[in-house]
C-alpha cells in the first residue's frame, strides 16, 4: 500500500521533535514493505502542518496526488494544532490512522514533553464534529518503530484494502436465484448505493457459448492443463473434463469482458441436467487463483468473501453450517460439496461425482472437489440486504485437526467458535442464511472497522453481550 504522511505542529511545542518523527514513520512505513508520500519538508515549518494556512496547503498538495495514496498517517509528535489538520484533510477520501507519540520517563522536562497522550483526543474529537472518518488503534500511544506500531500498520494496510476494494466494484451473477433458496434474496438496488454493481447474465447463455467451444479449441487444451496440475481429475471421463473445461473458459470471458471484481454462480441444477457436470471445483479453482466466486447464487456471500480476501490477501470460501460434531456445543462440520480453494485444504484434492446427484440421475454431477478443510485461525462472516441496508457479521474460530469419517462426502471441516450455541440463535433471529463465509486468519477487528467507519454497512454483533 501507499500512505500520504502528515506531521502536525503546534507553535509553543518543542518543534525539533518533528524531525525525527519524519524519519522514524517514513523508516516504519518501508521497513513494513509500504510505499509512502510526503509533503516537502522545506513547504513549511519543520515539515508539519499547524495553521490553517499550512492545512490548505497540505490540502491542495495531496488533491494533486488524489488516486496515489491508499490511507493517510496523521502523526502527532507532539499536542498538535487540530484546526491545521482538519484544513489538511478533510477531503482525504480515504482511511486516515491517527498515530501519537508516547512520552518518555525520564524526558518529562519542556524540550522534550510530547504531550501528544491529551493532543490525540484534541484532534479526534474535532475530526468527530467535523464528520471526518478516521481510525484508532490500540495502544493510544505508540512509537513508530515499536512492534506495536508495526501490528498497527499491518492492520491499517488490511483496512484500507478492503475500504479501496469495497468502495466501488462488480459482482457478476450467473444466473438466476437458486429457485429452491429464498434463502440468497437481495436487493440489487441497495447495493448499488454501497458502490456495489450487479452484472447478471443468464445460464442459457453460460450453456450456449459453452456449447458452441469445440473440444480442440486452444483455450480448452491450456484450461485443461491448468485445471490437471490443480487437483486430482484422473477419475473424471474425458467428455466431462471437457466440459468443466469449456466452463471455465466461458467463466473467463465474461470476467473478462464486463471487469468482475468477484462472481457468483447458479450451480445446480441445470449444470447437472443439461452440461453433465458440477462446477464446484472451478469455484475452488477461481477463488485459488484470487478471483472471488460463490456458489448457489449466493451473491451476498460474495460480498463477504471480498472483504475476508481483501484484508487477508488469501483465498476465502463459502460454506453451509451443515453438521453438529457429537456433543461438542463448540464445535460445528462446515462443508460445501467441492468449491474450497485447494489452498485452504488439508491435502490435494479429488475431483470425484457428485453424490447427491448421482442418487437419482448417475453420471449427471462430475465436478465435486472432494477433501477436507485444513486447520487454521479463521475468521468468518455473511451480509444480507434489508430496508436498503447491507447487514454484516464478523466473528473469529478456528478450523480443527478433528477427523470426520471418510464416508462423509465434499469438502467439510470441523470448526470450533466460542459460545457457538448462542452464536446460531442470534444468527437465525438476525435472519441470516444457511451459509457462511471464511477467511483465513484472525481479522474481526479490521473488517468492522472498515465495514462500520468507512463503507457504512450496519455492522451485526453475534458476540457475547
């Protein structure tokens, strides 16, 4: 990511500080792998913004770097002016994390008392009145170069790509809603105005172009050889490999030509009827290779995928709370029939019939990648639109080494989530669906962060009162 930097001053303050705090915040900046842009240090005093003339100045010099910068630092060395800082940035358009110098035991006297502790609430609450979104983190004050800093930066980098990435995408629907689940309902209409835009397009045109791809096509042979080095097809007839093949390719046109940022897909049954396979293991494939993709229509689940993959820079995956484990209150089986990024599996998996199709209609369901979900920190959460609102839940588990039985068909893992059982009766009373996402790695606090600050959707809490 790329930061803009702000220093802010303030005139009876020990203005020799802001110099060092140039070079500590832009040392963390890099030495965390970041990019940076900072104001001349020659355009003002010190470098740093204190009065109103010195914040219009920043103002128009980061105007002219609009669209560069991900999120903006506003460093506080010391108890800085608030009235400069508002005039600097209250067009920013983007995550700004307010950052504060500690004071020094033993560095108490006038030359070298920050007071920036009291001088961060100044600048918040003026930020507050003036309805200037901005972020604060744990502690409330922080070296640059501590390691307490550096988690902070970590975090804020998370915030802000999924703050840019939310903002403004597209979200391609295959199909219609899964006639059998009014469960994946949404208002298109109320996305839009989160600046999320619905592209839909009708199977039968998915089946038509899929149709009218011959089987020497160059595009099939190249798909074919990514998708035999992804997993494990040698159970799969040649005629249905073709097939998933030719999906595939099709699914790349569309991503291609209307610029989906993510996609959903009607996976059944028609796939199963007319096309003689299940695409559950091109979903696995597409989120693997980083292009968000959730089955069943579920097109909300795609939002929240999104986000998980935004913040944590890795594939995430749709699921249905589908078994409990025993006894175990704590513990849940989450399981889809085959669409997890291999990434997220225990092992390599196996591209094998769906079992559910094949009961009644045999041959009809090739395309179930068949395994079981690693073990890992995982964070999940799931949205719906209501009254023109999206409504969203965070929560944060961990995936099991507990073993489920071979015979148990999919891919499914065993999930333990603190205080599951009141958990579920809040997501059911909150009128959540059958589904969850998950994302790999603790993130809770990063997604409300940018959920509830930022994008403006009304954040649910499934936690404990």
């Amino acid at each position: 990511m790329k930061f803009a930097l702000f220093f802010g001053n303030r005139g009876f303050m020990p203005g020799e500080l802001i110099t060092g705090a140039r070079q500590d915040m832009i040392k963390a900046v890099t030495d965390a792998g970041h990019e940076y842009l900072v104001m001349d240090e020659n355009a003002t005093r010190y470098g740093a913004v204190e009065t109103r003339e010195e914040g219009r100045l920043y103002h128009d010099w980061l105007k002219s770097h609009e669209g560069e910068y991900d999120g903006v630092i506003l460093c506080m060395p010391i108890f800085i002016d608030e009235n400069g800082a508002v005039a600097a940035l209250q067009d920013a358009g983007v995550p700004i994390l307010m950052q504060a110098y500690p004071d020094e035991i033993g560095k108490m006297d006038f030359k070298h008392r920050r007071d920036a502790f009291c001088g961060k609430f100044s600048v918040t609450d003026v930020f507050y009145q003036y309805r200037i979104p901005f972020t604060v983190l744990k502690p409330h004050v922080v070296h640059p170069l501590s390691e307490a800093f550096r988690r902070n930066l970590d975090d804020f980098a998370a915030i802000c790509r999924v703050v840019k990435g939310m903002k403004r995408f597209n979200l391609g629907c295959i199909g219609a809603r899964t006639t059998a689940f009014k469960t994946v309902r949404f208002d298109e209409v109320a996305l839009q105005r989160y600046g999320i835009n619905v592209e839909s397009f009708d199977l039968s045109e998915l089946i038509f172009k899929v149709n009218a791809i011959g089987d020497e096509d160059k595009r099939v042979a190249a798909k074919k050889e990514r998708l035999w080095k992804y997993t494990d097809f040698s159970k799969v007839p040649e005629s249905n490999f073709n097939t998933l093949a030719k999906i595939s390719v099709v699914i790349d046109e569309y991503i291609e030509e209307y610029h989906l940022d993510a996609i959903t897909l009607r996976c059944w049954n028609e796939m199963e009827t007319i096309l003689r396979v299940c695409p559950c293991v091109l979903i696995s494939e597409l989120n693997d290779r980083g292009i968000v993709c959730s089955c069943e229509i579920d097109l909300t689940s795609a939002i929240s995928m999104r986000a998980m993959a935004l913040a944590s820079e890795k594939p995430t995956a749709c699921l249905d709370w589908n078994n409990n484990y025993g006894d175990e209150e704590d513990k849940v089986i989450l399981f889809h029939c085959g669409p997890v990024a291999q990434s997220l599996m225990a092992g390599k998996g196996t591209v094998t019939e769906h079992k559910m199709f094949a009961k009644g209609d045999p041959g009809s369901g090739w395309g179930t990648n068949e395994g079981r979900i690693a073990a890992f920190d995982m964070t999940m959460s799931n949205c719906f639109t209501e009254n023109g609102k999206l409504k969203i839940y965070a929560s944060e588990a961990r995936f099991t080494e507990d073993p489920i039985e071979s015979a148990y068909f999919g891919c499914g893992g065993v999930a333990e989530i603190p205080d599951l059982q009141n958990k579920l009766i809040r997501l059911a009373k909150g009128g959540f669906k059958h589904h969850t996402t998950v994302g790999m790695g603790h993130m809770k606090s990063v997604l409300e962060e940018a959920f509830s600050t930022y994008l403006g959707y009304d954040v649910v809490s499934i936690e404990k009162e």
